[in-house]
C-alpha cells in the first residue's frame, strides 16, 4: 500500500506543470498567437483579427469592437449586446499551451484567461 501511495506521489510530481506566462509586448507576436484562432473561456468566444476588428460573443449577446497596439498594449473599445464597455489598454501575457491572459488598466487591474482554439 505504501508503495502504491510513493508511485502514485511521483506520478503527480513529474506530470506536466503548468505552462508559464511570458508577456507578449510585441504586435506582431500577438497577430501571431490569435490570427485565425478563436479566444475561448466559459460562455464567450472571441475573433481579434489582424485587421483591428474584434468579433463574437459572450454569453447571448454579440461581441464586437476594435483594437490597435500601443506602447507595449493591447488597447481595445468594445461593445457587448450593444454596451460600451469603453476603451482600455492591456497587458498581454500567453503560454506554450495556448493560453492567453488580457489584465485590464496596464496590468494592473481584473484579468480574463482564454484559451486559443
């Protein structure tokens, strides 16, 4: 039983970690990670395109805006089922697994983790 328990133990130690989050400060990294993938997270999937346009939807209602890059930022205005969200820079940070992290107010505010699909 013992035995069991220790193999068991070093099967979770060795199984894969968590991919790190590396700050994406570059606008051409970023077309990369998204272009022709969809940001998805529970009840919202999300279109950036390399043009400035931003499309889905979140929840029942419709999602669409425009960004552009700034200083290091991805800064967007959004409306979603017809509210302004309003205009806001963030920092952007991804992982290997395709994961990518938006945190609102230049990193320093509320963030939203999506996965790339």
């Amino acid at each position: 039983m013992r035995m069991m328990m220790l193999a068991a133990g070093a099967a979770l130690a060795t199984g894969p970690a968590l991919a790190d989050l590396v700050k994406v400060d570059d606008q051409q990294r970023f077309v990369q990670l998204v272009n022709g993938k969809t940001l998805t997270r529970p009840f919202v999937k999300l279109n950036v395109k390399p043009d400035g346009k931003i499309e889905g939807r979140g929840a029942r209602w419709d999602v669409e805006g425009t960004w552009s890059w700034k200083d290091g930022y991805f800064c967007r205005d959004l409306f979603w089922g017809g509210d302004a969200l309003g205009y806001n820079c963030q920092e952007v940070q991804a992982t290997a697994d395709g994961r990518i992290k938006f945190t609102s107010d230049r990193g320093a505010g509320d963030s939203a983790m999506f996965r790339l699909r």
